[in-house]
C-alpha cells in the first residue's frame, strides 16, 4: 500500500529519525503545528505503521564490539539459515537477497575469531563470502533528509 505523504508528514518522519524523544511541543514548533495538531499526526503515522517503532542507537564500539562483518551467503537450506542467524548473538540483520547470493548478514563482536567462531557455524548452511566493515559513510539516514 503506497501512501502519500504532505510536507509536514515528510517534516515530522524526518525530525523524528533525527531525534524520537523530541517532545511534541517542540516538533510542533519546528513543523508551524499546535502540541495537539503535532500529536494527532504522529499517532496517524503510527497507526498507519509508517512509524513502526522507536528505539536507541548504541554505538558498539563503546560496548567493545570493535569488529562488524556483513557476509554475503549462498545457501539452499534458507529455512535452517534463518533459524541460526534468528538464534545467533552476533546477527543483527539478516536480509534475503534477490541474485547470486542469498543472503547478506550484519555481525558485530569483539573479535576476528568470534566473527570466524560464527562463520565456521555457518558454513554449515552454505557458502560464505565475508566483507570487513573500515568505516561507516552514511548511517541511519533520513528518508526526508534534504527537509530542513
């Protein structure tokens, strides 16, 4: 279902992915609304599921998670590979793919070898090809980032 959205929408989604705890009042002043005005549209954004949810960004690297992985996995038993990666502590996202590969897989931890721990336990599902990440460019963007 495609929904439409007015520049005010588009004003609040962004403002939100830049800062959910934003209080009402001040989101409202930011977009030209009223506290309440503000409030009745954020709630139509959650009941129609565009805003799906609310959650912290963690910086693992403060946590000592030092080293993420995205692998890409070609694999014939999907079923059995998303039950592991559902299971496993190291999965943070697990996509399926359209192409080669199947899957692409985001791991975080504190090392190389429980980053190779996870890939041995995997490769019991398919063949793997592992990219290290240097450095993020673009993170956690806005869809409406160019509002301002």
């Amino acid at each position: 279902m495609v929904t439409s959205l007015d520049e005010i929408d588009q004003h609040i989604l962004s403002i939100l992915q830049g800062n959910a705890r934003i209080s009402m009042t001040d989101l409202g002043k930011k977009v030209g609304l009223s506290t309440p005005a503000t409030n009745e549209r954020v709630k139509k954004l959650e009941g129609k599921e565009i805003i799906k949810e609310y959650r912290a960004v963690i910086d693992p690297e403060k946590l000592d998670k030092k080293v993420t992985a995205f692998i890409l996995f070609d694999t014939k038993q999907g079923k059995q590979f998303r039950t592991f990666c559902k299971d496993h502590p190291l999965v943070l996202e697990c996509h399926r793919l359209a192409g080669q590969y199947s899957y692409l897989v985001k791991v975080v931890t504190e090392s190389v070898s429980l980053l190779e721990e996870f890939i041995d336990a995997a490769l019991a599902f398919g063949e793997p090809s592992t990219l290290l990440k240097l450095s993020t460019v673009v993170e956690h963007r806005s869809f409406f980032h160019n509002i301002s």
